[in-house]
C-alpha cells in the first residue's frame, strides 16, 4: 500500500487538534442523519400533522447535546399506509406510524409506546342522514351485521371487521370512503375520535353524511411508530422510545396530543358502548402509556 504523503497526515493532525482546542466533535463535519416519514396518498400533509409533529419532538428529546438536530422529511411521492410498511420494510422510508397487529410486529421493529393514547379506540359513524332512525335502535354488534363498513383497503380494521364477519367494502381512495358512502355503496364509515376533525373538514360542504349522534363503538387498538429490522431501524426504535418516554416525563406528550384533539377527546361522552374485540389485535404485546 502507499504510504500518505507526510503533508496530509501533518494536515489531518493539525486540524484534529485545532477541533479539540475549539472544542468541535470531531464528527462535527458529518451530516444529521435524513429521516423520511410517508406522505399521506391524498398528498394532505395534515392527515398525519399530529405525527409528524411528534416524530420531530421524539427527536429533538432524544438527541445528544453534541449531535446535529436531526429534521424529518416528507416522502418525496404520496403512497398508502400499506405502501409505507412496504417501504420502511425495504428500508427506503425511516419510520411509519400503524395500528399494532401481530403480523407487523413480526415483519418490523415497534417502538412500544401508544402514540394516540387510546383515542382511536374510541369510534364513531359517519352514516347518510336517510340511515339515523335505524341505527338509533342499534344496541349491540349484532345489530350491526346488516350495514356495509366502508373502509381503505390498507386500514387494520378491513381484517379486524371481516374476522368478525362484518360486511365490509374497500377502497384505495381516502376522498373515495365518503363518495363511496354517498353514492350507497356503503353504510358507514367508522372513525376513530382522533381522526373526528379531520373528517370534519371534508365535510364542510353541505352533504347527505352526518355522525350518528348516540353509538360509541370500542375496537382496542394501539398506534405505534414502526422502523425497519434492520441495526439502523432498531437504533431508530430505540431511540424514539427514549425520546417518547423523556416527552411523558416533561409532560410535553400530552400538551401535544391535547393541542392537536382536545377537543375530539369529549366527542364519546355520553354514548352507548358498543365493543367489538378482535382476537388478533388483542395478542399484541400492550405497550405505554
């Protein structure tokens, strides 16, 4: 092998020692690790605002005081939740978010820590307004058995209502569940109370869809960040565990999450409770808070 020429290593030496003196990392030349996260499929960058949000603060709780801050970036192309998994499973995203089953805690690394607190636990329907006299007579899941559950052919409840035997109807389109539940194609919609407001502005233009105002519908669920099974995804999922926990302990968790669905977390109150337990969700391993 050559041998450097003695003006580089004089050089490399030299400013080794002048990063020491100024007291720079000596790692301070390299670049903050890019961390990309999936753009909804509808391009909305607010449909995930709440976690994008606390993927940044997970980050910034859990970052060295000598490391560059690390800023995650929207994917460059929309693409579906099912699409995401696909791609952090590749490696060519950094993280998702997903509701637990155990089919994704087998094919990636969960970062055990319940992102919506719950919240999407807690369900409501969207219905046509032709439908509320019948569903308010609704008092268990039996009487359930007979509506059409419009769903996205990437959401975990597509399985979760089909194992229980509910007639369910999938699109790939997020705007295409509420023209699909117009046109008569399906009977309802159920959405979890963090997803309420968002729901809400599409439908700010006057419609035939309305919330049926009496059924609090239960389907345990647990929100997660997921990386990849490779060393640098679970280095991630270390890390943003250690970054949610410091975000609990400051109290900053919740001052998040309320600032984003304060106002959705009363939505439930007063309805009658309707549970619907999947088998396979309830194997997933329970996880904080």
């Amino acid at each position: 092998m050559t041998p450097l020429p003695s003006v580089w290593i004089k050089g490399a030496v030299f400013a080794m020692l002048l990063g020491m003196l100024l007291g720079l990392p000596l790692a301070a030349s390299a670049q903050a690790e890019r961390l990309t996260f999936p753009l909804p499929s509808d391009g909305d960058r607010s449909r995930y605002g709440f976690e994008f949000a606390l993927l940044q603060a997970a980050l910034n709780a859990s970052r060295s005081a000598d490391a560059l801050a690390d800023q995650p970036h929207w994917s460059a192309q929309p693409m579906t939740q099912g699409r995401a998994r696909s791609e952090v499973a590749a490696g060519h995203l950094s993280v998702v978010h997903s509701f637990a089953t155990p089919e994704l805690e087998r094919q990636l690394t969960a970062v055990p820590f319940a992102i919506d607190k719950g919240l999407n636990s807690q369900r409501i329907l969207l219905t046509r307004r032709s439908l509320l006299p019948s569903l308010a007579d609704v008092r268990t899941a039996d009487d359930l058995r007979e509506l059409r559950f419009g769903v996205l052919g990437s959401w975990s409840d597509r399985r979760t209502l089909q194992g229980l035997g509910f007639k369910v109807e999938a699109t790939e389109s997020f705007s295409g569940l509420f023209k699909m539940l117009s046109l008569e194609r399906s009977d309802v919609i159920m959405t979890g109370l963090l997803h309420v407001q968002q729901v809400n502005l599409l439908l700010a233009e006057p419609s035939d869809l309305e919330w049926e105002p009496t059924l609090l519908i239960s389907v345990p669920s647990q929100q997660r960040f997921y990386t990849a099974r490779s060393p640098a995804g679970k280095a991630l999922a270390e890390r943003l565990l250690r970054g949610l926990r410091r975000l609990q302990q400051s109290g900053e968790f919740d001052r998040l999450h309320a600032g984003h669905f304060g106002e959705q977390i009363t939505v439930g109150n007063g309805r009658r409770l309707i549970q619907l337990r999947d088998k396979e969700a309830a194997a997933v391993a329970p996880a904080q808070p």
